[in-house]
C-alpha cells in the first residue's frame, strides 16, 4: 500500500508541476501577444517612414541615395545614418519590409530602450564596416540592419534562453533562415558587405546592449 501511495503521490506531483508550466506558458505567450499590439503602431510608424522617404526620392529622381554610404569616401560617413532608411526601388524596399516588420516587432519585445541601443549598434558597426571595406559604389537599403535583428534575436536566445526568446529563434530561424546565405557575394549589386557587418553588429549587440544598459 505504501509504494502505491509513493505512486499516487508521485505523479499528483508530476501532474501539478506540467498544470504549473502549461500555466506559465499561457501567460507568457499572453503577454508576448498583449506587447505585440501594443508596439504594433510603432513598428508601422517605422514603416509609413520608409516608404514617404522612398516616395520623396523618387520624385527627386533617387538624389537622396548620395547620402549612402560611399565607401572610404569622407562625405560618405554620413550614410552610415542615412543608408537604411533609402532604397534603390520599390521592390527593393518592399521585400525589405516584411521581415524588417517582424523582426522589429521582435526586437521591441525586449523594450524600448533595448531596440534603441540594439538599432544604434547595428547602425554604427553595419554602417562603419562597409565604409572601411565596401565595394566602391554606394551600399543603400535597410537589409543590413535586417540581419542585424536577426543575429541579434539568435544569439539572445541561445545566452539568455527564456521560453518567448526561443520561440522567437526558432520562427527566425524556420522562416528567415535563408537569410544565413545573404552573408555571401551574391548579385553584383547587392552590398553583401552590409550584411555582414549589419550581422556582426546585431551579435555585438547581444553582448554589449546588456552592459550599457546597466550603467
């Protein structure tokens, strides 16, 4: 009798402890919704902004691509600002926005303060590293902040493993895993270069955002 106590007891507990996570699991993913909606008007902002700059220079005749970068060129540094927010066309700029849309919702999820210090990081070692050791040319377009978010959601989720960020890692990963292969020399017009900085700005983030945060 007493080992079919020991038994019963055993798997109450069991039965309790998943009841315990399955409830921690609802509110988490609870929450992530609620932050969804809740950033979602901002992250069209983001959006709205991309496309009345498109528009603009496209009635200027695409002149505001000179504030792209121009590689090791001195008034090229300013694009390390400007770059991302211009587009050689609207394909260009359309096929950036929907991953640009859901990682930035991804990346808000963390706060505020954390995508302003995860962007400003992507944007200086993304934009800086194709100055120094870009093609010759001018390196536009938000894709290198794209893989920025990108590499910065994977890298969080494999230090600071939480269920919502793992879930996060694994929807980047299973629908934006063909990003891995913008790293490399592709078209001759894509500034795969920006990638690769744009990537290795969003890891650098991962590890520093936490420590300027804390300060």
């Amino acid at each position: 009798m007493k080992k079919i106590f020991f038994i019963q007891s055993h798997f109450t507990r069991i039965f309790f402890l998943i009841l315990i996570f399955m409830n921690n699991l609802i509110n988490q993913f609870s929450l992530t919704i609620s932050l969804l909606q809740k950033n979602l008007e901002f992250v069209l902002l983001i959006l709205v902004l991309l496309y009345a700059i498109h528009i603009l220079n496209w009635m200027c005749g695409f002149r505001l691509n000179y504030l792209g970068i121009f590689p090791r060129k001195l008034f090229g540094l300013i694009g390390i600002f400007f770059s991302p927010f211009l587009h050689g066309n609207f394909n260009h700029l359309f096929f950036n926005s929907i991953p640009l849309f859901i990682l930035v919702s991804f990346v808000l999820l963390s706060g505020f303060s954390v995508f302003l210090c995860v962007t400003g990081i992507i944007f200086i070692i993304g934009g800086l590293g194709t100055w120094l050791f870009g093609r010759k040319g001018v390196h536009i377009g938000a894709s290198g902040v794209i893989m920025g978010y990108w590499s910065y959601l994977l890298v969080e989720a494999y230090y600071h493993p939480t269920i919502v960020s793992v879930a996060l890692a694994g929807v980047c990963l299973y629908y934006f895993g063909g990003l891995l292969f913008h790293l490399f020399p592709q078209q001759v017009r894509t500034s795969w270069e920006a990638h690769v900085f744009g990537f290795c700005g969003g890891i650098t983030a991962a590890y520093v955002c936490p420590l300027l945060l804390a300060l």
